[in-house]
C-alpha cells in the first residue's frame, strides 16, 4: 500500500514524488510544507488507503491541479487530521474531505484555516439558489430565480 513514515519535529517540506510513495504519514510538529497528493486513496490505480496526521504547526498543504487529495478519495478510504495550527488548504475536484465511492475525511481541530478549491468557476453561490438574494440580479450574476422560471414554463408551452 506504501510507506509508513514518521516526519521530525522541526520544519518539513513533503514533495510530490515522495508522498505517492507515502500511504500513512504522521508529523509531530513544526510549520510544514504538503506539495502533492497528501492523505488521498484512488482505489486499484494506486493506493485504496492513505492518511496523515499532523500534531501542531502552520502547515501548508498544497496538491496543486491533481484531484482526490487531502483526504479525498476514490474507492478507498483517505484522512487528513490536524490538530492545531492556522493551516492552509489548497486542492481541485473531490480533495479536501470528498470521498466517491469511497470515504473521505477532513478533520482540523484547532487554529485559523484557510480551504481553497482549485476550480471556482461554475460554482452558483448558495444564497443565488434561494431566498432574497435569488431576487436580486446583481447579487447573482444577473440571472433571478424569476427568469430561470419563466424560461422552463415557455419550454413546457412550445
């Protein structure tokens, strides 16, 4: 499945060709550096299992364009805990805690943090989809609730 690794107290920097070969990661302390795919499982292509559990410092974890990391999975089973600190969080489709059909698991006790998915896009924000501010056009990018409305009974007319 992979390595077993048991990082030092001081400051660490994790790059991407080690931490595919990682499966279970356990960091005591220090403000480290997560470049890649970090506690990320992918089923049959390379690992159903992997896990990181970092104790105290402010940590960046950084998987850069890659899917399914930081705890996010893909038929398996991946974790990322962290137990203090004011940590960053950066990654793309189905990390930061996202498991399908698998489980992933998210969990940061303590600190300032920061989660950032990659893609942001096409994302409508939630106060868009209801409520007063679906009313509103410029709140919404310029589409009302009203509108997608009347569009779907002039489809259900013609």
């Amino acid at each position: 499945w992979g390595l077993l690794v048991l990082g030092g107290p001081g400051p660490n920097r994790y790059e991407p060709a080690p931490l595919a070969k990682i499966a279970f990661l356990i960091e005591p302390g220090g403000n480290d550096v997560y470049e890649g795919r970090t506690a990320s499982a992918l089923g049959g292509l390379t690992r159903p299992f992997g896990a990181l559990v970092d104790l105290a410092g402010n940590d960046l974890h950084d998987a850069g364009p890659g899917a399914f990391a930081l705890g996010g999975a893909l038929l398996g089973v991946a974790a990322l805990g962290d137990a203090g600190g004011d940590d960053v969080y950066r990654a793309g489709d189905g990390s930061l805690g996202a498991g399908f059909f698998g489980v992933g698991l998210l969990a940061d006790l303590a600190g300032a943090d920061s989660f950032t998915p990659r893609i942001v896009e096409s994302v409508t924000p939630v106060a868009c989809r209801a409520g007063p501010a679906a009313r509103s056009r410029r709140r919404c990018g310029g589409v009302r609730r009203a509108d997608v409305r009347l569009k779907r009974r002039a489809r259900r007319r013609t």
